[in-house]
C-alpha cells in the first residue's frame, strides 16, 4: 500500500532528474516572456495564455521550481493512469519504467524545463483517453482526463492543431473498428473538450489584450520559415517586375537565417519595409505565400515533405540548452520575481556549459528507431489482419504516429526545424512500446521473448 501511494511522486521524482542534475529548472530563453507575462498576465501575439497563468498559480511567487514539480506531477499522474490502462504493473514497475523514459527519451527534460512544451503530450494521451476509455474510468481518471485536455490545449498554439488531428484519426478508428461499440459519444466529448479549450484559450487573450501594436505575430514564422526555404527569394526575383510586394526592394540582400529574420529584427533587411508591422507583416506573408502556391506549386510540397522528414528525427535534447550568464533577460527576471532563485540558478550545470550529456543525442536516437521499427512491425501486421483498434494499445500507436508526423509537419513549416519541437512528443511513441509490453504481459526480467503478432 505504502508503494502504491508513493508511485505517483516517484515518478515525479523521476522525470524532475534533469532539472535536479542541473541543479535548477532548465531554462530557455523563452523563459523569460512566460515569466514576466505571469506577473500581467498580458496576452501574447505568439505565445498561448496558458503557461503564463500557470507559472502564476503555481509558484505563488516563491520559487520557480514549484510550477516544474507541479507539472511533473500532473504528467506523472496521467502516465501511471495510462499504464494502468493497459495492464496492473507492480509500483516497482512503474518507477523503473518512468526511469527508463527519463534516461532514454526525453521525457524527463520536457518535464525539466521552465517551458510548456511537456503539455502537448497530456492533450494526446488525454484525447486517446476520452475515446477510447471514457466508460472503463472513474471519477478521478475522469477528471485527469477532462484537465489533461482542457489546460494542455491552453499551453501552445501547434496543441490545439495537434490535437485536432489525433481526433480525426480517432474517429476513423472508430468507424474502422468493427468489433467494438459505436462510442460516438465519448468522441463528441473529446471534440468538446479540445473546442472548450480552444474558446479558453482565444476567452484568456481577449480578455487580457492591451490592444496596442505588438511588433511579432505568427504569421512573422511563416515569413521566416518561406525565405528559409529560399522559396520566398526565388519568387521575388522572378516576379518582382510583374507583381508587387513589400519585400521586393530588399530581395538582394534576404538572409535565410530564422535567428537573424524574426529575432533580430533591426539587423535583417526586412524591418526596413515591414517595420515590424503586424498587419504589413501579414499581409506580406499571405501574399508570399499565395505567389509560391500559384507558381511553384511542386517546389512547395517537396519542400514541406522535406521539412517534416527532417523534424521527424530531430529531438536532440542537448541542442537549444544555452548558459544565461552576465544578466541576461531570463537572468534579471528571476532575480526580480525570485530573488532567492538567483544563487542556485548562477551555480546550474547549465550556466557551466557542463549540462548537456554527450551520450543522450545518440541514446535517445537509438530507442526511438528501436520503437520505431516494433510499432511499425505490429502495426503491418495488426492492419493485415484487421486487428487495429482502440480497444488495445494498437489504437494508442496509431494516435502517437498521427501525433509524430503531424507535430513535425506544423512546427517545421510554420516555423523552422528545432529539435525541442519534436521531443515535446517523441517519447511517448516509447510509452506506447511500454504499453503493449504491459497488455501482453511481457514487461517481466528476463523479458521472454518478444510477440510481435496481435492477439487472437
């Protein structure tokens, strides 16, 4: 009994292990703006409202490892109670495999991070939840669920989009599924609460919004990731004489760096035309983007199936980890909002270089293809035999390779190719592995020998 109660915090425990290596929560540069948003709450023109409020709600100002223990926990909740879906492991099962997704995937470093990147998985699995196992729960997994989806759509704009995707390939396993009841309306729960959260999350920025000029909006990535590409530059020089756009004057001296476009706007060429003005920046980007439709139509798709392969396989947890030292933004905010911070934070691992382990980025790699290559294998073969269904975790592999592909062609397309974009969600495709092992009952020492086959 005394296991069982502390499996959930051991699994916390677990996934906090990169954050207590470093010796502080992990920070990007990103941090910064959700911090100071926490404190007015004001709406952002590219961020969700969502990770601001719950910085605020959770820390109560003290210190800004609550909000990491807090989510680690609401994630180490809905991992045990997705296991628990699948088979009964002992609590020691449990911690040893929260142990493995935290050396062996990047579970632990989502988790780890001052970011809210480890919420779009709590959207998934709490969608998968809603519709494949509604009635099988009680109240409390009812509950998880319900917040799972509710505040994780609230975290990040791609959540949402993500999330609509996983609830149409749920449908159609819905309908594909012959042996099982027409659950139609756990499905219209699920779509409810991603519809609920989407209103939340447009109620919490109109409320919030000062309605000044802000000087970036989404539509900034887009631009960015079109020049990236050299579409944008292609399109330029061969229709500036016949067409008319706001870039043309600086079509010479476009640099395809993201960094140098978006974020350092007064060295890139583009801020003596746009100005950072979100509605020229807009209309600009949907007249690029329309001329690269109209004209290079094949040129585009190659370059969006590129991008998406590319940001398939990049989720190197090492990459994008920078020290912040000599007060840099995130440096003066925590010394302003948690002053007593400010020791532990100076001393991380991640302002001595020294955080990033050599070994993960290949570690990592190497598990992913290896769950790669079981997942497709029984998913060949459970399709041949007509056996996909939401009743076993074949449902739950389709739903994380939905999430995987659709994930990767969002983030690298409508913005560029970064490796934290993808290990938001690479390691639950491990986590489904670990199911099916679970369901079958084969996550014993020594493993027997592995069934690929479905059940009869």
């Amino acid at each position: 009994m005394i296991a069982a109660t502390l499996t959930i915090p051991g699994v916390a425990f677990a996934l906090l292990l990169p954050a207590l290596f470093n010796g502080y929560p992990i920070l990007f540069s990103d941090t910064a703006d959700y911090l100071l948003r926490s404190q007015s709450l004001m709406a952002s023109p590219i961020r969700a409202p969502g990770y601001a409020l719950w910085i605020r709600v959770t820390s109560g100002g003290a210190t800004l490892w609550l909000p990491i223990i807090a989510q680690s926990l609401f994630l180490a909740t809905l991992i045990v109670r997705t296991l628990r879906q699948f088979g009964r492991p002992a609590a020691r099962q449990t911690l040893g495999i929260a142990l493995a997704l935290t050396i062996g995937t990047s579970a632990g470093w989502v988790s780890s991070k001052a970011m809210p990147d480890l919420f779009i998985a709590m959207v998934i699995l709490g969608l998968h939840l809603a519709v494949a196992r509604w009635e099988r729960l009680g109240l409390g997994d009812r509950a998880l669920v319900v917040a799972s989806v509710l505040i994780g759509g609230t975290m990040h704009l791609t959540n949402l989009l993500v999330g609509g995707a996983v609830l149409v390939a749920l449908r159609l396993l819905q309908r594909a599924d012959r042996s099982a009841p027409r659950a139609r309306r756990a499905w219209l729960l699920a779509a409810a609460l991603l519809a609920a959260s989407t209103s939340l999350t447009r109620g919490l920025d109109y409320i919030r919004r000062d309605g000044g000029k802000t000087g970036a909006n989404g539509s900034m990535f887009v631009l960015s990731h079109l020049v990236e590409t050299g579409l944008a530059q292609r399109l330029l020089q061969d229709r500036c004489g016949a067409e008319q756009y706001a870039l043309c004057p600086v079509r010479d001296t476009l640099t395809r760096s993201v960094d140098l476009f978006v974020w350092r706007p007064l060295q890139s060429p583009r801020y003596f035309v746009l100005h950072d003005d979100p509605a020229l920046i807009r209309e600009e980007t949907s007249r690029v983007l329309g001329g690269i439709v109209r004209h290079y139509p094949l040129a585009l798709a190659g370059s969006f199936v590129s991008y998406t392969a590319r940001q398939l396989v990049a989720f190197r947890v090492n990459d994008e980890i920078w020290r912040h030292r000599h007060r840099t933004e995130v440096q003066r905010v925590i010394m302003d909002m948690y002053p007593g911070d400010l020791p532990a934070q100076e001393r991380a691992r991640q302002q001595e270089n020294t955080l990033r382990l050599p070994w993960t980025p290949l570690l990592h790699l190497f598990i992913f293809l290896a769950a790669a290559a079981f997942s497709l294998i029984m998913l060949r073969r459970a399709f041949a035999e007509r056996a996909v269904t939401l009743a076993d975790s074949t449902g739950l592999h389709v739903v994380v390779w939905v999430t995987l592909v659709v994930n990767a062609a969002i983030c690298a397309n409508l913005a560029a190719v970064f490796s934290r974009y993808q290990s938001r969600v690479s390691w639950l495709l491990p986590l489904a592995v670990i199911a099916t092992l679970l369901e079958r009952g084969m996550l014993r020492w020594p493993l027997p020998a592995l069934r690929l086959t479905t059940r009869p």
